[in-house]
C-alpha cells in the first residue's frame, strides 16, 4: 500500500496535497475522524473552512487512489462548443485575461486543466474543445497551422494580437511553468500550489528544455548535489529560495545529481 501512495502522490504532485498520518501516535486525528482501520484514505476538498471530507472504499492501486483524489481539484474551464464560444473568451485588448485552450480527443476535463485553471483562477481564462463533439472549431480557418485533426492533445496560448502553440509535455507542471515563465503569470494569491516546490527540477537530458528554457528569459540557478550530500535537503533548501524569490518568473531552480551526470 505504501508504494502504491508514493506513486499516487506522484502522479498528484503540484495538483493535490498528499501526506500520511502515523495512526498509532495520533489518536486525537484518529478519533475526531472516526478513523477505525488502517490504512484509511481520507479527501479534504479544497477551500478554506471546508470541514468535510470523504472516505476512499474502492481499490488501493495508485491509479484508483490519484483518480479519487482529483475530484477535490475545483474547476474553472469552459467548454467551447463553437466558435461563437471561442470569440467570447478570447482577449479583446491587453486588459482583458488571457486564454489557454486545449483541444483533446477525450470526453472530460483532464485533471492538470482543472488545476491550472484553479491555479490562475482570475488571472487567465481556461477553454476545452472536444474535437469529437465540435470538429467545426478544429477545422476553423483561426487554427490553421495550429491544430491538426487527429494531433492531440493541442494547447494554445490566446493573446490578443497572436496564438501560440504549447510544444512541450503536456502536463500540469510543465505547462505551469510554460505560463510562470512565458505569460510571467502569477498564480492566484491564496493557491496551495504558490509555493511552487513541484517546480524544482531535477536537471537532465529530458528536463533541460523546460528547467532552463531561453524562451523563459530567465535566470537559470542549479545546485549540484554531491554523494555525500541527500537530494532532498538541496530541494528543501531550493524550494525556500524559490518561494521567496521565483514567484515573478525572473528565476528557475533545478538540481544535478552529479553521480548520474558527470
């Protein structure tokens, strides 16, 4: 079960909050509420005040557990049905949000949408476009060269005056980052992701791109970790710097493990 949540955690990292209750030392958490077997998986929805919380009964794989665990991630996007959809939520000038749109071959709202637009909620507007159900909108002359029928998932970043094509990995960390750095966005005031610890790169091969993007124009500052020295204190200390001093985009932190790239 315990590496069963390591993954889970992993897969819900920066999206949902994920800790672990020793049950056996905290009996007054365990009695108030109403904990009588281990393990038990409680959900806390998101928002302050919020005291009510949910009980996992299904599997304990980590696919069953992170699938749970999404459903306490709010969600602010809107579905554009057609084009008409689409000119009501593109920005008309430089005072109106800007707008990140992803086209996608599902049937849902990924979860990492859902966080990203709770993350800018008031600062950025997010629009879905399910190409099964709205191939008019895919087919539209405004995203020639953009999106192609069948190329999905495709995310577009909706100025006023252009629209960019995401080319990274589309996921929540990488595409948060892309709109820390790219937009220099700033997160809702109050999000429990504004610390940013998710944004701590390991640096390699595969996350150089993204750690250290020249398109960020940001300062790029890495810590090279010894043997002697654990990874995850050089993390700690990099995600106090960075919630200090990263938040304007200005700055990206990443680590080497210098054993596994000297």
């Amino acid at each position: 079960m315990s590496e069963e949540f390591k993954k889970a955690a992993q897969q819900l990292r920066g999206m949902v909050k994920v800790g672990v209750v020793d049950g056996s030392k905290e009996k007054g958490l365990t009695s108030k509420y109403k904990v009588e077997g281990f393990p038990t998986l409680l959900l806390f929805p998101y928002g302050e005040g919020k005291a009510s919380y949910e009980t996992h009964d299904g599997a304990r794989h980590a696919t069953a557990i992170a699938n749970f665990a999404v459903k306490a991630i709010p969600s602010y996007v809107t579905e554009v049905k057609k084009m008409e959809d689409f000119r009501a939520l593109r920005p008309k000038d430089s005072s109106s949000q800007g707008l990140v749109l992803l086209f996608t071959d599902k049937k849902k709202v990924p979860p990492m949408l859902s966080a990203l637009s709770k993350d800018y909620k008031d600062k950025l507007k997010f629009g879905i476009v399910y190409a099964s159900s709205s191939p008019e909108v895919v087919s539209d002359g405004e995203f020639f060269g953009l999106v192609e029928e069948g190329q999905y998932p495709a995310l577009l970043v909706v100025e006023p005056a252009k629209m960019t094509k995401y080319k990274g990995t589309v996921s929540y960390l990488d595409i948060r980052r892309y709109l820390l750095g790219t937009l220099r966005g700033s997160p809702t005031s109050g999000s429990r992701s504004s610390t940013v610890p998710q944004h701590i790169f390991e640096l390699n091969q595969g996350t150089l791109p993204h750690a250290c993007s020249a398109e960020a124009k940001a300062l790029c500052v890495v810590a090279f970790v010894s043997p002697s020295t654990p990874s995850r204190d050089v993390v700690t200390i990099l995600e106090k710097v960075q919630s200090k001093y990263g938040q304007d985009g200005k700055f990206t932190f990443s680590w080497v493990d210098e054993r596994r790239q000297s």
